[in-house]
C-alpha cells in the first residue's frame, strides 16, 4: 500500500476542497466585514488551499513520473488509477444532484453550481495526469499499442470516459506483474 501514497491527495481533493470554497465564499459575512476587506481568517483559508492545490499537483505529477519510469508495475499503475475514480463516486453524485437542482437555489444557486463545474473540472483534470502515466506505462510493457495509449491518454480527459479508460487499463495489465486481482 505504500505505493499508493502519493495518490491519497488526489483521491480527497474533491472532499476537501469543496468545504474551503464554501468557509471562503461564507465568511465575509462573519469576518472580513467590520474591517471592510477580507478577513485574518479568509486570507489563511486562502493560502491553505492554494498550498494544498500545489501539494496536489506535484503528487500527481510525480506519481505519474514515476509510473513511466517503472517504478510501479502496469497492474499496480492499473489498480491505483481504478481506486481514485472509485473515490470520487460521491462527489459524481453531488454534481449530479446539483446539476439537478440549481434553478432551486436563488442567486447562491449560480455561484454553487460554478464551484461545483470549477472542482469537477480540476478533478478530472488531475485524475486525467495520473492516467496518463499509466498509458505510458502499458505502453512500455507492451501491453497497449502506441495508438491505443494515445487514445486512452486523450480519453482519461473526458469525462464518463474516463471510467471506461481505468477499465481498459485495469483488465489490460491483469496478466502483467503486479496485476494481482
């Protein structure tokens, strides 16, 4: 399990940053408007998130780096991008309920619906990185041919997609090292 580390930010970014958007976009009603500007409390809710996006990124990007250098086999690669999108089932729910929902919600209900578009796209986005460490690493191992690695690369991008994508993946590198079921 240790090599799946590097992915636990990944897979509770959507989690926990939906709860700072909503303590960000709250708190000038609370904090920041006796002095007229942003809050001692807003500003570090700011620079946490900003701090975590980055954290993030690099472990998806060195995540991915190391998938392609080998350091995970194709199946534990396989296996990694499966459990991430498996973590974000809820917030798929979420959006779709919001998506439902948001003519309900007066003028909030705009600016919660573009957080929720904003946080899904990031999501996917980052998610997308980390599965194309894993094309490259099929490709690698021969297990996907270099137009099919292009391809599912492209489509870890789209959303629905991408749920498609880890499968290939997963059952692809089954028979590899590492592909334990």
């Amino acid at each position: 399990m240790k090599q799946y580390r590097k992915l636990i930010p990944l897979a509770i970014y959507p989690y926990v940053f939906l709860p700072w958007v909503a303590l960000f976009l709250l708190t000038p009603f609370h904090f920041g408007k006796a002095q007229g500007g942003a809050g001692t409390f807003q500003i570090v809710v700011g620079i946490l998130f900003v701090l975590f996006q980055i954290l993030t990124l690099g472990c998806v990007i060195w995540h991915s780096a190391c998938v392609a250098r080998g350091v995970l086999a194709s199946g534990q690669a396989s296996k990694a991008n499966l459990m991430v999108k498996c973590c974000h089932i809820p917030l798929i729910a979420l959006h779709i309920l919001v998506g439902i929902f948001w003519p309900l919600f007066s003028v909030w209900g705009i600016g919660f619906l573009v957080v929720s578009l904003v946080v899904g796209a990031m999501t996917l986005v980052m998610s997308g990185l980390a599965a194309v460490g894993c094309a490259v690493r099929l490709k690698r191992d021969g297990v996907l041919s270099g137009r099919r690695a292009v391809l599912t690369a492209i489509g870890a991008f789209v959303p629905v997609f991408d749920w498609i994508v880890a499968g290939i993946y997963r059952k692809r590198s089954l028979g590899q090292n590492g592909g334990f079921r």
